[in-house]
C-alpha cells in the first residue's frame, strides 16, 4: 500500500499559512504495485512541510558582536579674544555603547535572532573644548528568553545564563573614553599637549543557545504517548500522529493541579538508541532536559522489554550528561487503554526496581491524577533539598 499524502495551501493571511493534508491510499489494485509499502509527500504551492511553530522554533544562533569605541579626549586649548593664552580644556571622550543581553519572560525562541548575524554598538563621541565630555555611545539591549546561555564560540567559554525577567549582562563591554588634555593639568605640568585615544570597543563570534526551562521533562522513544500527554494534562497542541518523529520542536504546556497550583512540562523529541552520537535528531534536543527539575521517563505497555528500553534512555541521557543521573525521576507506564486488566501484575514483575512507576492512558484519562500526585511530590521535595 502506498499512503500519499498531498499538502496544500487554503490561506495566505499576512504571514500565517495554514496547510491543509488531502490523503489518498493506493491498494494493491493500483497499478504502482502492491510490493510497495511507502509513505509519500507532495506539495502544492509549497515550499514548507512543517508547521508555523516548528518554524518559529529556534534555540541556536551564531552572531558576530561589536561593542563601541571609546571616543578620543580633547587636546584643545582657551583661546580668546581677551585671554589670547588661555589653559588646557580638552575634553574626555565618551563610552563606547555596551552590547547587552537581557531576560524577558515573555519570549520562548530565539526566532528574532535567527536572520540578524552582526550586531554593532554605537561608538562614544570625541571630547570638545570647553570640557565638554563627548556623549556615551548607545548601548544594544537585545531581549532573550529565559534560560539563554551566552557562549564564545571560538573557546567554548560559557559566559553567563539569562534566568530571571529583566536580568540584564553585559556581553561585550564598550571601549573607555580617552581622557583630554584638561585632565593632565597639574602644577608642574600646567599645558598639557597631549590626549589620550579612547579605547577599542570588543568584537566576537557569540553563541546564544536556548535551554528550556521547566519544572518536569518528557522522555522517551517516538510514538511513546508524550505529546498526548502533554495534550491532555496541558492546553499545548503539539503535533500527534502515528509516525516516528511527529514532535520535531520542544513543546511547553502548564499543568494546573489542586489549591490553583501549577508547574510547566516539556516534550522534546523523541530519543533513539546512540542520540548522543547524533542518530535520530542527536543533541540538538537533548540539552534542554538539563533544565528540567524532574524527569518523566515513559515507556508503553506493548513494548517488547520495558526495563530494557529504559535502561536505554537512561546510558543516552548519561551519555550525555552525568549530572542528570542525580535528577528525581518517575516512570509511566503508557497506553494502558490497549491492555488488558491481567497485563498491569504482569508489567510490574518487568520493571526496574529503583524508580517509582505508575500506569497511565493519556487516551483514556486514566491514572493522570496519581501521576500529578507524584509528579507534585517529586517537585516538591528536590525544591526542600535545593533549599537545605
């Protein structure tokens, strides 16, 4: 059987595109042949496959910055019509504009970074006469989301972490005003001839990177039931479908729980066996389960050898990053709507014994308050020890 799948446009409002899917399948009748047993795409109109928001999601960039110069001081002296010799009032130089990273809450992307590869600052004004200091050069304030981390790009230092609304660091710090010959006056040098240059501003490759931050991560193999989940306990709509890979971006959703309550959960990407070498989508995912308080390991209950499978996610993650060994985890066991009333004493006997479970169907609504319970506990107690 061959599944085509023929994408096209239904409207074009400003910016947002919406694609409608035409499905047809081919049956053994066809004259492609019944041997095949392929999925394909066609597009009409089209030059996206993917959905506005798998578009708009992006945690990397690369960007060239470049504070300002610092403005040269004054070597400048009083002249008159009734002082014809008058004494040294050169000015100092203005800063050189700082480049300035600053956290906003209301941000999730770095979408609005993605096209803009050089960034300069403005330069600080030369001294004048009269000891006039020239003016500071304006500073660059770029907005990120937070959990941006600022990176050189060339040595891989990590400079600082974007975590809090409003936090402002400087990456590049602009150059210092020179000082103008006014400055040097002294009593044994009373006519300075000299000023000094202001100082060059700084200019770098840096990289911003995005890490999600939420209170629980989703991990698990494709087609495990995380976007479902995420679906049903959240108001998010992450893409669901029966194929590998439906989730290609991260996803947030709030969980609201008893006595108005709440905490955020993330789906990322499905993981496969050697992700951290690169198979599946690799790293480019992986490093936003860093920032994860807790994570929720799921696994479905058809799977062929459920401690296996987690024992797999668990060396990935490792692989990794050692540090997320030590975060609290909980393991659902999914898709319980499939099974049957005997299976659930039967998949305990095949679970790892040093992890709490639960059994879940995201489907069917089933066990998704016990899994709050515990996930709520889970959180609580790591805030009680990060407090100790």
């Amino acid at each position: 059987m061959v599944e085509i799948h023929i994408y096209h446009r239904s409207y074009d409002l400003y910016s947002n595109v919406e694609w409608s899917c035409l499905y047809n399948k081919i049956t053994e009748s066809s004259p492609i042949g019944p041997a095949l047993d392929v999925k394909l795409f066609c597009f009409c109109d089209v030059h996206l496959s993917y959905s506005m928001a798998e578009q708009n999601f992006v945690d990397y960039v690369k960007i060239c910055f470049r504070s300002g110069n610092g403005g040269a001081g004054s070597k400048h002296f009083f002249r008159s019509k009734h002082n014809p010799k008058g004494g040294p009032d050169g000015g100092d130089g203005g800063r050189g504009g700082h480049i300035i990273l600053k956290g906003n809450a209301q941000m999730w992307t770095l979408l609005h970074l993605k096209y803009r590869k050089h960034i300069y600052a403005k330069n600080g004004v030369n001294g004048s006469e009269n000891n006039c200091t020239g003016a500071t050069g304006e500073d660059i304030i770029v907005e990120v989301p937070l959990g941006t981390v600022a990176i050189d790009a060339e040595t891989g230092t990590k400079h600082f972490e974007i975590t809090e609304d409003g936090q402002q660091e400087i990456l590049l710090a602009g150059g210092r005003g020179g000082k103008g010959n006014a400055f040097f006056t002294s009593a044994t040098q009373q006519a300075p001839d000299f000023a000094q240059p202001g100082e060059p501003g700084e200019e770098s490759w840096k990289i911003l990177e995005l890490k999600i931050l939420a209170d629980v991560g989703l991990v698990g193999f494709p087609n495990a039931g995380k976007s479902t989940l995420l679906s049903v306990m959240t108001a998010a709509k992450p893409a669901i479908g029966d194929y590998a890979f439906t989730t290609v971006v991260p996803n947030l959703g709030i969980v609201k729980y008893r006595e108005n309550r709440s905490f955020v959960m993330a789906d990322i990407p499905g993981i496969i066996e050697d992700a951290h070498l690169g198979k599946g989508l690799g790293l480019r995912f992986l490093r936003h389960i860093e920032r994860n308080a807790v994570l929720l390991f799921m696994i479905p209950c058809d799977s062929s050898n459920i401690k296996n499978d987690f024992e797999i996610l668990h060396n990935e993650l490792c692989a990794f990053n050692e540090e997320l060994v030590h975060k609290p985890r909980l393991l659902a066991i999914t898709k319980m709507d499939i099974a049957e009333p005997e299976w659930q004493e039967l998949i305990k006997n095949d679970l790892p014994k040093d992890i709490p479970y639960v059994f879940i169907s995201a489907a069917a609504h089933r066990g998704l308050d016990e899994l709050k319970d515990k996930l709520w506990s889970l959180l609580h107690n790591e805030k009680i020890d990060h407090a100790k």
